[in-house]
C-alpha cells in the first residue's frame, strides 16, 4: 500500500484563493518532499521538511509537518493559474540507504482564472 | 527546461518489439531512478542505481532491464512487453547524502504504448 495518502482527491479554486492540501503516512520518517506535476510533464520537487522541523516556506508555499499525527499539509497562498497541476508528497519508505521515495495518491488542483 | 533529458517522447511498440529508453543528466547526480507512471496515478519506483550500481528492483519484470553505463546514462531495455506496459515512464537523479532522501530531479518522461 502507498506510504501517503493525500486529500483532497481534486481540488477548484478561483485565483486568488489559498489551496491547502494535506497528507498521512504510516510509519516513521526522516524527511517528507512535495512535488508538482503539470500534465504530461515530469514532477518538480518544491519543498522538503525535516522529521524534526514543523513548518517551513518557500515563496507562496507553506508547507507543515506534524510527526505526532503523520501528517504534512501543503498550503499555496494567493493561487493563480499556473498553480493548475497534481501535487504529491513523498516520503522515504524504510531503510533503503534513502533511496527509496514512496509517493501519495496526489491532489489534483485545478485553479480558474 | 528539464535537466534531465529522457528520449524518446513517445514510443509506439508492438509485443514482440525490442527498444530502449535513455535517460541522460549532467548534473554529476550519482542516484538515478526509474518509475512507472498509471494516468492519475503517482508514479511508482521501478529501479534505483546508486555509483552506477544496481541498488533497488522492486520486483519489476524481466521483460524490463535496466543499464547504467556511465554515471549520466541509464537506459531501459524493453522486450516483448504487454498492454498494460503502457504507461508513462519517467527517469530521475539525485544527489547521494548520507541515508535520507535527497530531492529528485525529473525528465519528462517517455510516453509508452504497447500494441
């Protein structure tokens, strides 16, 4: 079964709006990673947080972890068009050498201008 | 532009046909990966190379082999696939730290469709 689940499955917003997505996992981790895939492109990294870091930001992202809950959210503020794209979170599965990336069912954010 | 840079875009192929990915970063990354993407679905790790040696197959059929020929290069050899082969696979890289994670790099992928 994949290590992250992600809600929402699909998400609309106007431009403008914030976009908040979260993530669960199941077992202990050292680091959770976002990724962005626009349609039919390869995934870009966006953002990695520690086990033992609680938030973190880069530009319009804040992204949250909460180890107690195995849970991340991934919060987008002031959305825009180009923010239309499937989002997944990623964690390291076990003792691979930190080689192996588990990645969740992934949000589909659909942003209208 | 991607860093990674994966040929070919599409590959149309019938089940009994031989060809290969590549899959090619100058980034001096000494992980490269490759995963197999469903529509809607997230990608799924296939194959790890770490120092150009195999490290990681995830039960993947033999009807795919993987090389890394040098520490830019990793190919995917591709032999009497099936249907639901299809898919879109994708190539990453990264940097090698210590046991975590490192973020990876993508290409954009070689869209597969088996006849």
């Amino acid at each position: 079964s994949q290590q992250g689940e992600e809600d929402p499955q699909a998400l609309s917003i106007q431009e403008g709006e914030n976009a908040t997505m979260n993530c669960s996992y199941k077992t202990s981790i050292n680091n959770l990673q976002w990724y962005r895939q626009n349609s039919g492109r390869g995934l870009v990294h966006l953002i990695l947080i520690r086990s033992n870091e609680r938030e973190k930001h880069s530009g319009r992202l804040r992204v949250t972890l909460d180890t107690s809950k195995k849970s991340s959210s991934l919060l987008i503020t002031a959305s825009r068009a180009a923010d239309t794209a499937s989002y997944f979170c990623a964690t390291d599965a076990d003792n691979t050498g930190g080689f192996k990336t588990i990645f969740g069912a992934g949000t589909r954010l659909f942003v209208k201008a | 532009d991607t860093e990674v840079t994966q040929t070919p875009k599409h590959l149309v192929m019938g089940m009994t046909n031989k060809k290969s990915l590549k899959c090619e970063q100058h980034m001096g990354h000494r992980a490269m990966y490759w995963y197999k993407q469903k529509a809607k679905k997230p990608p799924e790790l296939m194959f790890v190379y770490s120092y150009e040696k195999l490290s990681i197959n995830e039960s993947v059929p033999s009807r795919f082999s993987p090389e890394c020929p040098n520490s830019s290069l990793l190919n995917l050899h591709l032999h009497a696939l099936q249907p639901e082969d299809s898919a879109l696979y994708l190539c990453a890289s990264s940097q090698i730290s210590g046991h975590y994670n490192q973020p990876q790099h993508f290409g954009d992928g070689t869209r597969l469709s088996i006849l």
